[in-house]
C-alpha cells in the first residue's frame, strides 16, 4: 500500500511542474495516507496504551482490542454505580426520564 501512495504522490509532483493544483493533490494524498492508511499494527499499539492510559475522557474512540474495550467498561460501571450511590435521588430522576 505504502509502494503505491509514494509512487502515486511522484506522479502528481511531476505532474505538479505544469499546474501546481497537482501538487496540492499530492500534499492531500500523503496527508489522508499518514492520517488513516498506514499500518494498523503501528496505530493500534499507540491507540491502546492511550486509550487504557486516558481514562474515561475518549469515551467515543473505538478500542484497539477486547481487553481495552473491557477495562473501559469496567471503568465507566464503576462510576455509575459511584454516581448512583452519592447521588441517589439525581440518579433516579435520570432514570425515570430514560425510561420515557
């Protein structure tokens, strides 16, 4: 995949010599390849120590692995039932309102 978006993002620059809007496509192409194509391994060792590490903060990112997935549901039943055992009357108001 890497072989292709470089020799691809070549072709552009040399096409770039004679309308510099080729170039702009290139910049894009590279952008797009390093933001979401490179190499899963390398994104997802990175993702899981931020995303065990974070805490409750990335809340809609996806987890790299099941463990991941678990400690971070693990983490969130056991604020809720935090919340719900200070905040017992704020908790079943939330409920009743849900449940409509």
């Amino acid at each position: 995949m890497g072989t292709i978006v470089i020799s691809g993002t070549v072709v552009l620059v040399v096409l770039g010599f004679g309308n510099h809007v080729w170039w702009l496509a290139a910049v894009a192409v590279l952008f797009l390849y390093v933001r979401y194509g490179r190499d899963s391994t390398s994104s997802t060792s990175s993702t899981s120590s931020t995303t065990s590490s974070g805490g409750g903060s990335s809340s809609g990112s996806t987890p790299s692995s099941y463990r991941a997935y678990r400690d971070r549901r693990d983490k969130q039943a056991k604020w809720e039932r935090r919340y719900q055992r200070e905040r017992p009357l704020e908790s079943r108001r939330q409920a009743r309102e849900k449940s409509k």
